[in-house]
C-alpha cells in the first residue's frame, strides 16, 4: 500500500486547524520545497494520518483522532501558508 | 451512531488476543512513510549510551549467536497476528557485545527517520530482538527488512522496521507516534493505546 | 470561520436513497444529507461506518454527481478493504452512516471555457463524471478512460450516450474492436492534448496509474501547473 495525494488529509486537517486548509501552502523544514498541501503525500495505513513531504518523503503533519478529539503534530513544516492560491 | 449491517473485519472475542483486538491470518502493512530499500550489504545498526557506542553490519549481527521465538503481535489498528516466527539476536546480547550500560531509557531510530521509544528493562528483560528472519524467511522491505527491531510484548508500533540507531540515556525522549498521541508505553494487555489511556 | 469549518466537515447522517449496480465491483449510492448544501466537481465526502461494538472505520470517496445534483458517490470493492465491501455489498436504500463534507478545494473544476481533459484510471472515473456533468458547452471535453476489462467500466452508457464528451477508453487485460488496449502511452496523451492551448488537466486513479501518466504529461512539455492529481491507494 502506498501514499495517497494530500487531499484524503485536507478535511480533517481542516477541522483539526479550524480553517480550510484545501489551498493551504507549506514549505518542508526538511529540504524547503514549498508545496500545495493538497500535492504532499500521505499515509493512511497507519496509526494515524501521517502528511509527508512530496520531495523528500520526511513526515510533516502527523494527525491522529483519540476519542473524538483530534491531535495534530505539526514535525516538519517551517511554514504553512493559509488561504492564499497554492503556487507550484 | 452504528451502521447496520458493518462489522468490519472479524474481531475475536476470545481471551487469546488482547482486549479490543482481531485475529488476522495475513500480515497487514502499516508505515508512516514510504517503504525503506536497504540492501543487507549497506545495512548498519549503531547502539550507543553516549560514552560507548558500536556499529554492526550485516555480518558482524551475523556473528553473534541468534535465536528464535514464536509469538502473538499486536498492532494498534486492532489486528492480532498469532504465532509467527522470528529469528535474530536478542538485544540483551546485542548490548553486552557493545559494552553499553543499561540506562533507564531507550531511542531507536530507523532509516526513513521514523522513531520510537521504550524503557531499557522491555529491550533486555523480554523477548525483544533485532530480527532478520520471519517464518523461515527474509524479511520483506515492507515488514522492516533487512533487519527490524521485535519487542513483541507492546503494541507493534514500538517493533520499529529498518532499524539503525538505539540510544540509551538517562533522559526519555520520545518517538514518533509518542509525540503524536499515543501511549508513551503501549501495553496491549492493558490496552494501552492513547496517551489518554 | 472556525464555526463555519466545523459545521461544515463536522460528521453528519446520510441516508441511502439510491442505489445502483454499475458494474459487478461496483456500485453508486445517491445519499441524503440533511443540510447539504453543495458540492463542486472534484469535491470527496469522509464516511465513517461504526460497528455494534464501537470499532470505527473512515474512508474518503470523490462526489460522482454534478454540482447542483444531489451527493452521490461511486465505490469500488477493494478486496481486502472493509469499508468499501459495505458500501458496495450491504448498504441498502434506507441505511445511515455518517458523512463530513464535501470536502476539498485542490482536485476542483470550475466551469470555464478552457478545453478541459479529464484521465482516470479505474473508479477515478468517479470525480471526473461530476466534471462533465458540470461541463458547459463552451469547454470542450475530452474523457481518456482506463479499465482491466470492458466489465469493469463504470458510467459506459453514459459516456456512450453523451455526445458533447470525445472519449477514449483503454483496455488493459482485454483486446475489442472500438478499444484502445493497453496502458495510457505517451502517444495516446500527445494525441488528445495539444500543449498550446493549455487544456486543464485532471488525473485520477491508483497511484501507478497517476504517477505514469504524470510522467508522460510532463515529457509533453504540459505546464504542471494546468495538471491536477488525486490519487488512491
């Protein structure tokens, strides 16, 4: 089983940030590639939902759901950009 | 709210299987990240306390006396796998070979950047190994091989695959999934899954 | 605006009121949700199935109707998969199950003018289909379609029927007159898009599928902005 496109995480990232992340930008603390969230890779098939950077594969956002609150880990994002058009 | 009709998959109720747990025949592949390829060859585990520190390759782990265990494992996502084997060299072994002391704390780290933690006494009182082979086989990339660590008495999480770094120290750190929520010990007996547990 | 957030993908019931068999491994659920209030094309939903003893499970599925229609989504079996051989096998007319949604502002179409070239693979037919159905007659569509066999295409009659669609369907595991068979190619893309007038781009499929036909849209010298992924598992 492999990444699915950030996409799958945007909903619940969206709630977990309380604003809607769908054009959200973010540049990697690992290698700086700035990137749409959306175009990030992520993987479900784990304890939780696990956004990682789309050059450099390292973790940016780990989000798990524990009894109906969700807890959000911001590992490897030196920025996220809001509601601006994503740039490519 | 329940759905009608959705069970998910079968979940045991026996007491053969921790609570909340479902026995699974196949071997589901769970990962933070993308599978790791490393050949045997480039393989290398360092363990260190900080003052002592050793580094083996893929012949020198060889070079210690290995055993074999047949155990249950247990993921957090709820599946049980029973009675699966694995051959490797137990990290008791391991730390004497290095001449490392048993500090309270542990830090392993895999290739990938994947962390996890344990207290020292679960890696040297049990059954925990630095596994290379799984029901008589090599270990596929995606199960953690060439090498991963086996800690089968805590949730598998802690059992990290592509295994390259343990750290001992005075101080605990946590790991991956223990700074995103989960239990910082991950006892499934006690069902110890989130923090909050 | 983090009330309106919340409100918005908070979880909420849907009730199965539709249910269509699209090909044996497939099927289409139109739903009801209370307060629905829209959805563009591109857009997915979060389901989220509870069993008797509290074990929960939440998967993401595209809208497949148009924009202006009501929710519908369209599964495929995934064998080893549990929420999709509910929803594909079990769920009937009349079944609730919680929704959040719809969700997503990245793998959206908005009518325009521009020529519009949608590529799926499999049941990434899904997202596309709410494409066309709010395509205009301005924008002149392109389907390019991928399935193992002609039984396991989704919408067949559909894109049959609708003349405003240029379809090309490929056939990976079968071989048919009026078929493409084989993998999307580098050439079957060249001939569908002509990189000057910048068409947009939608891929949708597993992800080998979308990665190789990524590939092959950028040796085309397509701008990478105009290509929009989504990708499944």
């Amino acid at each position: 089983m492999s990444h699915v496109d950030g996409n799958a995480m945007i909903g619940a990232l969206s709630l977990a940030m309380g604003t809607d992340v769908a054009d959200a930008g973010g540049v990697c603390a690992a290698c700086g590639l700035d990137h749409p969230l959306a175009e990030a890779h992520v993987y479900l098939r784990c304890p939780g939902m696990v956004m990682c950077c789309p050059e450099c594969s390292a973790a940016e956002i780990v989000l798990v759901e524990i009894e109906h609150r969700l807890m959000l880990t911001v590992r490897g994002l030196a920025t996220i950009r809001f509601g601006t058009p994503a740039q490519s | 709210m329940v759905t009608r009709g959705f069970t998910g998959r079968a979940r045991s109720a026996s007491d053969a299987v921790p609570p909340g747990q479902y026995v699974t025949a196949d071997f589901p592949v769970l990962t933070a990240g993308p599978t790791i390829a490393i050949e045997p060859e480039e393989w290398e585990l360092t363990i260190g306390d900080g003052a002592t520190s050793k580094t083996y390759d893929w012949d020198d782990l060889h070079g210690l006396p290995m055993v074999t265990i047949t155990t249950d494992i247990h993921c957090v996502t709820h599946w049980s796998k029973r009675d699966t084997t694995w051959e490797g060299v137990s990290i008791s072994t391991l730390f004497d070979d290095a001449g490392v002391d048993d500090l309270p704390f542990a830090l392993v780290s895999s290739y990938g950047g994947y962390t996890t933690n344990l207290p020292v006494a679960d890696l040297v009182d049990r059954d925990a190994m630095i596994a290379v082979r799984f029901d008589g086989g090599e270990i596929a990339a995606e199960h953690g091989g060439p090498a991963r660590l086996l800690v089968p008495h805590l949730y598998l999480w802690k059992s990290a695959k592509w295994v390259r770094d343990i750290r001992l120290s005075d101080d605990e750190q946590q790991g991956f999934w223990e700074t995103a929520g989960y239990h910082n010990y991950g006892d499934p007996w006690r069902e110890q899954r989130y923090y909050s547990d | 605006m983090a009330g309106s957030v919340r409100r918005a993908l908070g979880w909420r019931t849907a009730t199965v009121v539709d249910s269509i068999a699209e090909t044996a491994t497939a099927r289409s659920l139109g739903l009801d949700v209370a307060a629905w209030s829209g959805h563009a094309a591109g857009q997915h939903v979060d389901i989220r199935l509870t069993a008797e003893d509290g074990y929960q499970a939440t998967r993401s599925y595209s809208v497949s109707s148009g924009p202006g229609e009501a929710p519908q989504i369209t599964v495929e079996r995934v064998d080893d998969g549990e929420v999709s051989p509910y929803l594909v096998d079990v769920a009937e007319k009349g079944d609730t199950f919680e929704v959040r949604g719809p969700i997503g502002g990245y793998f959206v179409w908005e009518p325009a003018a521009q020529p519009l070239v949608l590529i799926a693979g499999g049941s990434g037919i899904a997202p596309l289909r709410a494409m066309w159905r709010a395509g205009t007659l301005r924008a002149p569509i392109t389907v390019v379609y991928s399935a193992r066999d002609v039984d396991r295409l989704i919408f067949r009659d559909e894109l049959d029927s609708d003349a405003t669609l240029a379809v090309r369907v490929h056939l990976t595991r079968e071989q048919r007159p009026g078929f493409r068979s084989g993998r999307v190619g580098i050439d079957d893309l060249n001939e569908v898009i002509d990189a000057r007038v910048a068409p947009a781009i939608y891929v949708c499929g597993p992800t080998s599928f979308v990665e190789s036909v990524s590939r092959h849209l950028l040796t085309l010298d397509v701008d990478r902005r105009t290509i929009r992924t989504e990708r499944f598992g």
